[in-house]
C-alpha cells in the first residue's frame, strides 16, 4: 500500500491579513495596559515641564501659546463680572445727583455731570442732553442711538471670549498633529525598541489636545453668560435713562443749547430768542424759567441758557 503524504497546510489569506492588522493594535494595547512591562527600562517619570521641553521649540511655543490664552479668558471674566453690574452702569450717587439737577433745570450742570463720570449712564445721557432744544423726539433718538453705540462697546469684551472658546482648541490641535508627528517619527526609526520615548510624544498629545479644551469649555460657558447678563443690565439702566427724562418740559426748552456750544457763549435759545424774561435784582436770584439759582445781572442763565433783563 502506498502512503500518501500530505502537503503542509498553509495559512489561509484572510488569517494572515488578520494578523497583519492586529500586530500594530497588540502592540499599542501592550504600551497602555502593561506599562510595567517597560518599567526595568524606563527612568523615573518626567515632570510635566519637562515633558514640554522635551517636545522641542515648537511644542514649548504652543504651550506658551495655550498659557497665554488662559490668562486673557481669566482676565476677560473678571473685567466683565465688574463692569456688568447695575452700580457699574447706573451708580446710585451719579443717579442722584442727575436727578436732582434735572429736577431743578440745570441742564447744563447735568451735563456736565455726564461729562466728567464714564458710566454708561452718563454717556447715554450726556449726548441726549446735546439734543434738548430739538424736542423730545430727538431726545429718545438719541437715548437709542447712544444706548446702542455705548451697548455695543460693553459686549465687545464678551465676543472676545467667543474668540478664545474657538482659537483654544486650535491651539490645541496643532500640538496634537506635531506631536502625532514626533510619535510616528520614533516610532518609525526605533520601531518598539523605546517605548518611553513614544509613550512621551503620545502624552504630549493627549496633554496639548486636554489643555486646549480646557481653556474651550469655561470660554464658552462665560460667553453666554455674559451675553445675557449684559443685556439684563442694559435694560436696567435704559429704564433709569427713561426716568430720568420723563418729566423733562421740552415744549418750554425749544432752542436751548446744551453742552460745548453753551460753554462758548452759544447758551441762549435759536428759537424764541426774542423772548426775554424780566427779573428784579431785589426781589429774587433764580431764574424764572428754571428756577435755579444765579448770580444777579447775569445774562443767559447758566443753568437754562434763558434771556434774562434784570431791573
């Protein structure tokens, strides 16, 4: 009887492409689960700031990059949870002091007021002032227009943190490409031979990409936090504007100057100048339109810019 002898089996295509595939994952799965396998080898762990030098000029110009950006966002917040408060806007003894002199008709002295405080009340207010000959059409234009332009300049600081919750990431991504680079660079030349060496370029990555997300996150949180609380705030303080200038008699102001022109000797009425108020050094030292107190014989009155004929 002849024996036949059976050829050696061989392995099957799909098995060794399977093989092929899984070798880089078993080896990737060894460095993660079982990093004491490595530990005969592998010094003490390095610091976090060494591990950046480590990464070259390049990843420390990164990380600079990612501090830099942290502290802007920290310094935004603060800025922002100060300046967006009702007694940033509208300060109590500002808004005293302008309702006590509005009340009294010295419209000058208010706006001078507005003048010499930066609140946004006082900036609002000081260019509606300018517009009080106009009638009161033109001062609620001009509540609007110089509410919106002061509104605008508030919320500007808020869109920056918008830009930081989408540069951060950026910022972050780029450390992980480079560092995906150095990775598949040792990993090239010294294949598994150095696994600290991988592993330290795997941890540059993962630390610059956490970092970037890190700063993202609390940039976007604040941001809408802020976009609302400021418009809470400006409706606040657009409320204490209108009060303001409710009672204000426009009709009987028609023509009066307020501001830089009733500084330079322009403070009398362009409508109506004809019509002088007589007034008696003897009897009284107020104005009869504004009831404010002035120095006898002068002439306009420096709270109302009114014709005065003294006697």
């Amino acid at each position: 009887m002849l024996l036949l002898e059976t050829p050696p089996s061989l392995p099957h295509p799909f098995t060794m492409k399977h093989h092929r595939l899984t070798a880089p994952l078993a080896i990737l799965l060894t460095l993660v689960a079982a990093p004491g396998a490595f530990a005969a080898e592998t010094p003490e762990s390095m610091s976090i700031i060494e591990t950046i030098l480590h990464g070259g000029p390049l990843i420390v110009f990164i990380w600079i990059c990612i501090l830099a950006t942290s502290m802007i966002m920290v310094t935004l917040i603060i800025q922002l949870f100060l300046s967006l408060r009702d007694e940033s806007l509208a300060p109590k003894a500002l808004m005293d002091s302008l309702a006590q002199n509005i009340g009294a008709g010295n419209y000058q002295e208010a706006w001078e007021t507005c003048r010499a405080n930066k609140a946004y009340i006082a900036n609002v207010l000081k260019g509606s002032l300018e517009r009080l000959g106009r009638g009161k059409d033109a001062v609620e234009v001009a509540l609007v227009e110089h509410g919106n332009r002061e509104g605008q300049i508030l919320k500007t600081k808020n869109s920056y943190l918008s830009v930081i919750g989408v540069v951060a990431p950026m910022i972050g991504l780029l450390g992980t490409v480079i560092g995906m680079m150095g990775a598949f660079a040792v990993l090239g030349s010294a294949g598994v031979s150095d696994p600290r060496a991988l592993a330290m370029r795997i941890g540059e990555v993962l630390m610059a990409t956490a970092s970037g997300l890190f700063i993202a996150i609390p940039a976007f949180v604040f941001y809408y936090y802020f976009r609302n609380r400021a418009t809470l705030v400006l409706v606040n303080a657009d409320d204490k504007l209108n009060r303001l200038v409710q009672d204000i008699p426009f009709e009987e102001l028609s023509g009066i100057r307020i501001g830089e022109s009733f500084e330079a000797g322009a403070g009398a009425p362009t409508v109506g100048a004809s019509t002088s108020h007589r007034v008696s050094k003897t009897l009284t030292t107020n104005c009869p339109v504004c009831n404010a107190v002035i120095t006898p014989g002068q002439n306009p009155c420096p709270h109302c810019g009114a014709h005065l004929e003294w006697a």
